[in-house]
C-alpha cells in the first residue's frame, strides 16, 4: 500500500457558496475525512481506536488555497503523514484537480487522546509504533507550518452564539470544521463578494460542548489579515484563528 492516500471528492452543488465554489468548511471536511481513511486502511484509524478507547483529535489546522474547486467539479485530496512524535503527528494534504492541477495545501497536527481521561496517550504505543511505517519526509507541502496565533488586548468582542445539537461530533465536543464556519461567518456576505480566502488557520486549545456560549474577539491586523480568539462560556479560551485574504 502506499505511503500517500489519494481520494476522489465533488464539489456538491449544495457544499458550494454563492460563487459557486467551495465552501472553506467543506473543504476542511474533506481533509479530515481523507485522513481518516487513510489512517484507517493502514490500522490507525478512528473505528479501531475508539475500540481501545483511544481517539484521533485535530491540534491544528492550516488551510492555503490558490483557488477553490467549482461546483460540481471532481477533485482528489492527496494526504500523508510528515512526522509523528509520542503525543503528536503532522499531517499534510494536497487538493489537485483531476489533470493535476493544484488548488492548494494544508497542514495539520494531531493527537491522541484518552477518551475516557481526556488526556493525551501515547502514539507509538498502537501497533508497536506502526505509525512510523507510513511516514512521508520527501513530498513537499510548500506552505507555511503556522504556529500559535498572536493576539494583544485590541481585541473586539464581535459575537457570541449559542451551541447546539450539530455543533458536537463524534468525540462529544464541537466539531472542528463548525469553528471554521462559525469564523467565517463573521464577515457579511458582501465582504466575499470581494474577497477571496487565500489561508486559514486555527489551533484548538480546548474543548467546547453543546450548551456552551462561544464568544468571537477579532483583532484588524491589516486590510486583510484577521485574528481570532473563540471563548467559552467559563472564560476558557478553546482556539484560535487567523485568515487571510485576498
């Protein structure tokens, strides 16, 4: 088997925005779901983790498009594993057109938690370190690895929702893609009208459950650039974020 997955997605007409391209949270969507597949093909996957009581969670999660897949457009998310460590691996991914074209790139890190203590486990331990088998250190990924978001006290509270039943996954907290939605829907339906997301970026710092208000500060750090703190109902910060567009 090789060492890169590669799976086929449609850009669905009902997945896409009113450009007709892809919405960003889909596309995410898509990312997490081709690494799920391929983790799962190889033994490291969700269905036999949670077995154990183990479970894969998103850290963070880097996104930088050139362009986004039209609709009813067929394309392949490429993923593979870059390094692991004990607590955490690094995941890449490329999303290609059907003749090869490249629509862009992402970059994510993981971990693997207990499901009953929360707390992070031991990667190496599944298999015997099976996971070192599958590592990929010579396909390029050639977008920035990001890091933690910086943000000063400039930032603005801008909206605070409540959380519900579609909100929570698997893994009992809110879905990773749901932040990705909710930040973006920050910006009113003109500002897309001229502005493209060229990267996304969020880094999740701890977890938020159905009930929970979230609160959005934003900090302007140019015409394009945004910074993102989302805040639970406690004053517990669960992740940030930052977008850049164009």
């Amino acid at each position: 088997m090789d060492k890169i997955g590669r799976y086929d997605f449609l850009a669905e007409p009902f997945h896409c925005d009113f450009s007709g391209r892809l919405f960003m949270g889909h596309l995410g969507n898509h990312m997490l779901n081709a690494a799920d597949f391929h983790s799962s093909a190889r033994g490291f996957g969700m269905k036999y983790l949670m077995t154990i009581n183990r479970s894969w969670v998103l850290s963070r999660l880097a996104i930088e498009m050139d362009e986004m897949p039209q609709q009813y457009t067929k394309f392949n998310v490429e993923t593979w594993v870059e390094s692991a460590m004990r607590y955490f691996t690094s995941r890449n991914f490329a999303v290609t057109s059907e003749d090869g074209k490249i629509y862009g790139y992402g970059r994510s890190i993981w971990a693997m938690i207990d499901t009953e203590s929360r707390q992070p486990t031991d990667i190496f331990a599944i298999d015997n370190g099976a996971i070192n088998n599958w590592i990929v250190n010579d396909k390029e990924c050639p977008i920035d690895k990001g890091g933690r978001v910086k943000m000063s006290d400039d930032a603005q509270l801008v909206r605070t929702i409540d959380t519900y039943y579609n909100d929570v996954d698997i893994n009992g907290h809110i879905n990773s893609v749901k932040y990705i939605e909710h930040v973006l829907d920050l910006w009113p339906l003109d500002w897309y009208r001229d502005h493209q997301i060229k990267r996304f970026e969020i880094a999740y710092v701890a977890e938020a459950h159905a009930g929970d208000q979230l609160s959005f500060y934003r900090e302007t750090l140019n015409d394009a650039e945004f910074c993102i703190r989302i805040v639970r109902t406690d004053g517990i910060e669960c992740c940030r974020s930052k977008v850049i567009f164009k």
